[in-house]
C-alpha cells in the first residue's frame, strides 16, 4: 500500500496534499473546512499588517485549462491568521500548519516576522514575496536586491522556521541567482510557484475581458502552469542547499501531476485551481490517483522518487 506521508524540515505529514494560500482559507470556518479534509496541512490566507478588502469583482474567472485571478490580497489581517494558528495549536497538538504573510512594502516584512516571532505559533511561516496582483506593486521576489534585503531584515529578528514564496522564473541565470541568495539565509523552505502573472483572457462572446481589476490582467493558474511549475521546482532542487525543502504548487489537476512535482523535488504539493474549481473533494480524488499512480511504478513511498527526474 502507498504511503502519503512526507516530511518537511523536522516536520512530519499524514498527506502530502495541501490548499495554496488564497484558496478557502480567510476565515476560521474556511480553515476548519481545510482541517477536517484528507489534506496533509493547511496554509492561512496570505495576511497583511492591516486587514484589506482586495481588488473589485469580478476578480476571479475559470478558463479552458485553468483560472485568472486579480484577487488582490484581501485578508482579515495577520493577527486575525496568528490567533487561530495559536488556537489550532491548542486543539490540534503535533499537526504543524503554516502561516502566509506579506508586506506591501519592503519595511512590512520585519515587522510581520516580529509578530510572528512575539506569538506562541511554532508552525512554519511563508514570507510572500510574490503576489502579481495587487495594482501599483512589483512582485518583490523580481528585483533580487530587494529580496536579500528584506530577507536579512527578516532573519535579523525571526528565528522560527521559514520560507518564502516564489514567482515563476523564466531564465537559468535567474534560477543562479535567486538560489545564491536563498542559500545565504536560514530558510527551511520555498514554494514554487506563484501565479503565472499578468495573463489576460478574453470573453469570446462579448469581447471583454475575464475580470475587472487591473484592466484585466491576472495570475494565470492550472494546466497553464504546469510545465513552468515543474521547471521551476526542478532547477531550485538543483541549486538549493539539501536542508531547504519545496512545496510545489501549480498545474496539478490529476495524482499524475502532483507525481511529477514529487519526482522533480517537492516534499509537499499544493493545489491552487483544482481545489477553487473542484472543492475539498479534490484532496481525496488527487490522492487516490497519486497512490495508484505509486503502485504502477512500484512505489510504496514518496521517498522512494522524490527528486529523481530522469533526463536524456
């Protein structure tokens, strides 16, 4: 029989399946939802210093082979994510969850990690550095000076296990050179990918676009990802040092795609699309698929493939 089950740092996990942050997971009855499915873990909704309302709807649409979103980071604030991960850690001792956070400008990120440090939460903390669509913002992780700045500001205070999470990248440079300065700090992980941002689709009927926000412009999600996905965590497994692991997120629709995701490096997958378009549901069906997917291949664990992409 197959197992799911998978580590992260010094982290243990039932199932390798988990939501990518912004998909049913604002609020505590959402997060509850998440908690009582077959998914390994949970990662809170990306929280800001102060609670927003994110971009005008419609925001989010589903496409032919995926989604665009322009959600625009609407959140509860991050204090409102600190107290139930305090709370779920009370309730569900030895079951490590994640929290997602992002600043909306550089100096935010120390003084979010500072929160984080000051509370009893002793999960895993994702520093977003990446979210294409808040309008008049850069994806930080682009502008790799930035980044090492805000990721020495980070360390200087937060000594709790972090990572960060990633826009795709495009050149084999860019892979060097982010992996150079992610080797530099005391990450325990990153999450690759975010959102293929700006994409842009239009409504053959009526000539518009998808969504309103930004003109139109959006993260593009599902199988459109997928090959960027894989590249992306592949090139980062080859360049990181071996104790910073990867969640894997983009493009997976079936167990074959969080396979191969497994099979370029990940240690966890995310489910991003699928679970806006599909629901909790996905979780089960994507993990009878992976466990089938294991057993024609002859494999009873994630361990057993994990990072071993065969090449020509």
């Amino acid at each position: 029989m197959a197992s799911l089950t998978t580590t992260l740092g010094d982290y243990a996990f039932q199932n390798v399946f988990m939501n990518a942050s912004g998909v049913h997971c604002q609020t505590e009855a959402e997060l509850d939802q998440l908690a009582a499915s077959p998914a390994g873990t949970l990662v809170t909704k990306t929280g800001t210093l102060e609670a927003r309302a994110g971009n005008p709807e419609p925001r989010f649409a589903q496409l032919a082979l995926g989604t665009i979103n322009s959600m625009g980071l609407p959140n509860l604030g991050i204090d409102y994510y600190i107290a139930y991960a305090e709370r779920f850690q009370e309730k569900h001792p030895g079951r490590p969850i994640f929290l997602s956070v992002a600043g909306m400008k550089p100096d935010d990120f120390p003084l979010l990690a500072q929160k984080i440090q000051d509370s009893g939460f002793t999960g895993l903390t994702e520093f977003n550095l990446s979210c294409p669509n808040v309008p008049g913002k850069p994806q930080i992780a682009y502008d790799f000076d930035t980044t090492e700045a805000i990721l020495a500001a980070i360390f200087k205070v937060f000594k709790k296990p972090a990572g960060v999470k990633l826009p795709p990248y495009f050149d084999l440079a860019q892979f060097d050179q982010v992996a150079a300065i992610l080797n530099r700090y005391p990450l325990t992980l990153i999450n690759s990918i975010n959102s293929l941002g700006n994409g842009l689709w239009i409504d053959p009927a009526t000539d518009t676009t998808a969504i309103k926000p930004k003109g139109g412009f959006g993260g593009i999600g599902g199988q459109y990802a997928k090959p960027i996905a894989l590249a992306n965590v592949r090139a980062f497994r080859q360049r990181l040092r071996g104790d910073i692991s990867i969640i894997g997120t983009g493009g997976v629709t079936t167990g074959r795609d969080a396979y191969e995701l497994i099979l370029c490096g990940a240690n966890l997958v995310s489910l991003g699309s699928i679970l806006a378009t599909e629901g909790l549901g996905a979780f089960t069906r994507l993990s009878s698929e992976l466990e089938s997917e294991m057993a024609k291949k002859g494999y009873t664990s994630l361990a057993e493939f994990r990072g071993q992409l065969k090449t020509l």
